[in-house]
C-alpha cells in the first residue's frame, strides 16, 4: 500500500524532508494535494490524530503529523535510520536539531510572525537576517561540522557509517542556504568541507539525483521556507 | 544510577519539561549544575552525541540533547508514554506541537532573535506579542482542547487513559502562559475547559504537588522563556 503525504502543492516547505526519504527509498507514495484539487483536507481529522499543520503522513492506520515525527517512523521502515535504539535516538536529535536551524531560517523573513506578509516586515526581517547570517548560520554549522567529523565510521555521514534521513535532511538545509544565502554561503562553505562533501554526496546518490531532476522536485521560490531577498544576504 | 540533566540552573526554560517528568516518576536524579559549580559543562562533549544546547539528559552511556528527543527517550522508562508504538508516536507529535508553541512564546520577547535583549527589541516584540496573542494562542490552544476532546478514553489526559509526559508538559505551557499573560488568559480560558482541567488535574498529583511547593521549583523569572511583561499582555 502506498504512503500517502499531505502538503502544500507549491512549496517544497517541510514537506520535503519527508519526500527526499521517500525518494531516497524508492518508497510507493503518492503526494496527494498535488494537482488532485484536494488541498487542505487532511485525513487526520478522521484519525484522532490530526495534525496542527502539514505535512502529515498516512501509512495504513497510522497517521502522523510533525516533519520529525514523521522521519522518526519512516527512519526504520525506508531503512535510513539505524538499526539500534541508541543511534535512532541520536538521528532523532540531530533531525530536531535541523527542525531549529529551519525555524530560525524561516524567521529571516518573519521575525513579527507567520500572520503577515514579508513586505509588511521588512525593516525587522533585515535586522533578524543580520543575526542569523553572522551568529546563527556559523554556529549550527560549526555543529554539524563537528559531528561529521566526530563521526569516525567511515561514508562521511552523520550518524554511523550508513545514511540516514538526517543526512538528507541536512542536504536540504544546504540546498535551501545555497539558494536564499548565495552571498553568505559563498563565504562560509569553505570552513565546513564535511558539510559541503555531504552535500554533494547526497545529491548525487541515483534515485534522489533523478528526483532532482524531474519535476516532482518544485523549485526553491519567495513562498516557502527558504526565500531569496537579496537584500536579506547583503 | 543516576540520571543528570544539565540545565541552566537559573531558569526553568526548555529543561522544565525534563524536571517535571523526572519529578513526577519519582525517579532519582541529579540537577547537575545547580550549585554545583559546572554551569556550562556538558558530559556529551566526551560522549560523540554532543548537544547543540542545553538541556541535555545523561542515562548511564546514553547522552541525550534535545528536550523532545530526552523526552521521547524517558517517557517509557518513567512510565510516562503509551505502551504501543502508534500511542508513542501520537505522544511525541503532540509534544513537537508544544514545542512549536514554546518557541513561538519565546519569540514574542525576541523577534529579532536571541542575541539581542528584550530592551533592545521592544517595539518589535510589541507586534509579535499582539499577533501572539490575537491569533498564535487561541490557534494552539483549539488544538490541544480538541484532541483533548476526541479522547473519549476517560480521565482526560491527551493520551488513551493514562498520564504522558505530553500532559506534563502541557501543563508546564499552561503555567507558563499563566505567567507571562496574565489578562490575555483570563479571556481565554473560558473556551478551554478540558485545558483547564488537566492543568488542575497535574498540579495536584502528589509527587508533582510537593515539587512545585519545593525550592527545587525555580519561579517564573524574565530570563526564561515565559516573561511577564505588562506591555506585551496589553
């Protein structure tokens, strides 16, 4: 039986974490707002779980809202996650920890609020920008550089020595700078080559690299997470 | 053995939610930096699971970050999840949700992020605060009142029949909002009686009661997550 995801039809937003280890997995999935006129209806109001916003999964009688929650069960079932208790728990983290960097990217262009348009928060979106390109970016990736290279396992991943969802989950986040930061980012990768080796890796993994290329992939564009305003990356 | 939570010994912030499960189980644990003198200094350095922040959970050889991932870790070992995977899962997505809305408490003191102070962004946090409290709040606490609701499973926890450390730390938000905005609660919690409820209900369960009467109970203070500024409860 297929999974069946549930998110916005025109972003790749949080969604799409959960649809690169779909992808990554070859998994069966059918992404059910796109083009099919349903957008908005969830099936998690007929569950008791529903879910505060998208992205929810259905996987037969399960029904799971929460980008990490949803990762935390696909992990074991798409095998991208490892197979013990202890490892799953760190994968878990560091996803939690890129739920934070996402958060913190998404504020760039709205720090007063997810209730109004960038355009009527510019002034505070160049302010908050500022921070998160000087402190914040430096500081998670200096994190995510270090585990790369705490991790002695061999591949160059995060956890271990195989792939998980968190590294797909951090390619994204690379991505998603690349696109909204270009300047920032031109200035910072040099500093974070196990970032930037596993960037490349990911992308270049065959069934993730064939996504990329089709248009399953939406474009990076002004309506989702990752935004580019030049003049937030001056 | 013990377990340590490292926390910032000053504050209840994000290690709270760690305290009161810790608490309520009656579990033995160690406050490590309060008092004593090693504020700042993490066990998970060593350990190859290095936290990005506080609060970070040691249990034997396992060093956990990340309040929902140490959550997630302790609840079946504290009594405090569902015995079935699909009830543990349902119990961590509600308490990403309540994460969501802590950071979004956090951000009306500081929309232009952490490293500026609150008197350095109070026009900002004014506007925040106003659509925190217009459209943030009541948008939450709907959720949390409905899926409280949908449990039919009798006792009025948000999880089948039995406490969770999900309903713990939905009354540490109730609390906290308690705090922060007096006068904006007082308006809203006529619509949230089963919320209500359960922040009564948790209050009072023995183990719970007598801590939050003990001086281990830090008091709300303007340094945590929940602040009580008048101006923004206007």
């Amino acid at each position: 039986m297929s999974y069946e995801l549930y998110y916005w039809p025109s972003i790749q937003g949080r969604g799409e974490f959960v649809r690169l280890a779909l992808e990554d997995a070859g998994a069966d999935y059918v992404d059910v707002w796109r083009g099919a006129g349903m957008e908005g209806s969830m099936p998690a109001i007929a569950t008791g779980t529903p879910s505060f916003a998208p992205p929810c999964l259905r996987d037969g009688d399960i029904v799971v809202g929460q980008t990490a929650a949803i990762l935390l069960h696909l992990g074991p079932k798409l095998g991208l996650a490892p197979d013990d208790d202890k490892g799953r728990l760190w994968t878990h983290q560091i996803q939690l920890t890129i739920s934070d960097f996402v958060n913190e990217t998404h504020d760039t262009h709205h720090p007063l609020g997810p209730g109004r348009y960038y355009d009527e928060q510019k002034p505070e979106a160049l302010a908050r920008a500022r921070e998160f390109r000087d402190a914040r970016m430096p500081k998670f990736l200096d994190w995510f550089e270090a585990i790369l290279t705490r991790n002695t396992a061999g591949g160059g991943y995060l956890v271990g020595a195989a792939v998980t969802y968190a590294d797909l989950s951090l390619f994204q986040v690379v991505d998603g700078l690349l696109y909204a930061f270009p300047t920032r980012m031109a200035g910072l990768m040099g500093n974070y080559p196990k970032i930037a080796a596993l960037h490349r890796a990911v992308g270049e993994r065959p069934r993730l690299k064939a996504y990329l290329a089709s248009d399953r992939r939406l474009a990076f564009n002004e309506d989702g997470l990752f935004r580019h305003y030049p003049e937030l990356d001056a």
